[in-house]
C-alpha cells in the first residue's frame, strides 16, 4: 500500500492531538511522538491484545534502529480501563526543520521580503502570520510549502490503522494462536471445578486420570462445538465430567475384579488392552 501525503497528514494531525484530560509522564509525547494504538490490557479483549502486539512488533521492525528511539511502548492508568497501553510513534524525521514559534514539525517557509531570510512556521503559526500580513498591510512573498519526512515508523503504524479499516485482524494465526490459549485455560478452570464436588473422595492420581478420559473424549460437548473461552459451559463440563468419572471407576472396578476374581495380574491385563 502506497499511502500519500494527504492521507499521512492527516494521521499525522490525529496521531500528535494531546488529550485535554491526561498528564504525561514523557515530553516526547504528543510534542514529537503520536498515539497510534491502544489496548486495555486488563479487558480480556484477545483481538485488541493480539492487534496490538502484533503492531508493536511490526512497527518497531519498521523502524529497525531506529526502533528504541521511536517507538514508545507505554502504560498509563486510565480512570475507565484501568491500565491502557498506548504505542506512540515519533512522526517526522530527527532532521526535520522546527516551527520557530511553536517548534511542532514546520509546514511552510515565509519571508516578508524579497531578499529577506525564509522563516519555517507550522500550520496553525502560519496562519496568524498571514494575518498579519494582511492586518498591518506587511509585503511578504509568496509562501512555500515545506515537506517534513515521515519516519518508517509513522508510515508503517499509518499503513496498520489503515488496514484495520477493512478488516479487523492485524494477524489471523496469532489471534486464533490467543484464542486457543485462552480456550485451553477456561476449559481447565471448568475441569477443575468440576473435580472439586469430590475433593474429599477422589485421590489426586484419580482427578488426574479422569481428567484425561475427559478431555480425550471425543464426543463430548467440548470436542465437538467449542472454540473460545466464552463456549466453555461450566455445567456442562460437571456433567460430563461426572460421565468420565463413572467410566473410570467402572473400569477400575472392572479390573479389580478380574484381578481377585479371574487371577489375572495387571500385567496380563495390559496385554489384553493391547
Ligand atoms: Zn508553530
């Protein structure tokens, strides 16, 4: 993707707007360094936890050395999410040429005269010298825009905010990768649960076993339909977590009574599995 100017000006104006409501830990920010992305890291939102450490990473492999200079990876506390994770970004060049009123990037060289020295201002500064120009009657040549250089950090973060507009994942394994993880750690809080109703029965070697036959099970609900942590139904998960224990103590019962009965060894038994 092939962004032009106007688009990354006007990222550029959203990325360096300082909130009205916040303090600032670094001056870096919201001077030379934009909001890019964010994630509330104590939400449990998987998709806006795998965007942004996918942006991270691509955004600081953009920058290359440039990387630690550039890029903040930042933490404030947030009245409303707790703890919110801001990526910032330095947006213009180290070598780009000041406003000398304000010292935000310079858009424009002015002169009030014909041989005089040009002058860099910003946007917003070069348009009360046109007033001024024009209240007080001054002589002033025609201004000229100045381009400041984006850095390949900006570009890059511009390119991703871009991209999200049309499609809401940054990268598909590494979400499904979360996603699973999260499933995985749910499904066990539910087994585990589910084991408690029989804490003081069951031995932990027990727990353990029936565990396995539960997840093992390929008819069970958690098989067959769930994907994400939210399809875990911790009753369902005691029901048939009950189901797996009475197999495995059937089965055990079964053994003991082959063993004491038929005078089979456990031994003989496993060849008789086999
Ligand atoms: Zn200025």
């Amino acid at each position: 993707m092939e962004l032009d100017r106007e688009t990354l000006e006007k990222a550029a104006q959203g990325a360096l707007e300082r909130p009205s409501d916040a303090m600032f830990w670094d001056d870096r920010l919201f001077t030379t360094h934009g909001a890019v992305f964010h994630w509330a890291e104590l939400s449990d939102d998987l998709l806006e936890e795998s965007n942004y450490l996918t942006a991270l990473a691509e955004i600081q492999g953009a920058a290359g050395d440039d990387a630690d200079e550039h890029v903040i990876d930042g933490t404030s506390r947030h009245f409303a999410h707790g703890s919110l994770r801001t990526i910032y970004v330095q947006v213009y060049d180290d070598d780009v040429i000041r406003c000398r009123k304000c010292a935000s990037a310079a858009a424009w060289a002015v002169s009030r005269k014909k041989h005089g020295r040009r002058r860099f201002l910003c946007g917003a500064c070069k348009n009360d010298w046109d007033w001024d120009s024009k209240h007080y009657g001054l002589p002033a040549l025609e201004p000229i825009a100045y381009r400041p250089r984006f850095t390949a950090a900006f570009i890059e973060a511009t390119e991703l905010a871009l991209s999200l507009q049309d499609y809401p994942i940054l990268d598909e394994s590494d979400y499904s990768e979360r996603e699973w993880e999260a499933f995985e750690k749910a499904l066990k809080e539910a087994v585990e649960h589910a084991q408690s109703e029989y804490g003081l029965v069951d031995t932990c070697a027990e727990d353990n076993a029936i565990a396995e036959l539960y997840y093992q099970n390929e008819d069970g609900e958690h098989r067959q339909n769930w994907r994400s942590p939210d399809d875990v139904d911790w009753e369902v998960v005691a029901t048939e977590y009950r189901e797996a224990r009475d197999v495995y103590f059937l089965e055990l019962a079964t053994e003991v009574y082959r063993w004491n009965v038929l005078g089979y060894s456990p031994d003989q038994l496993a060849l008789f599995a086999a």
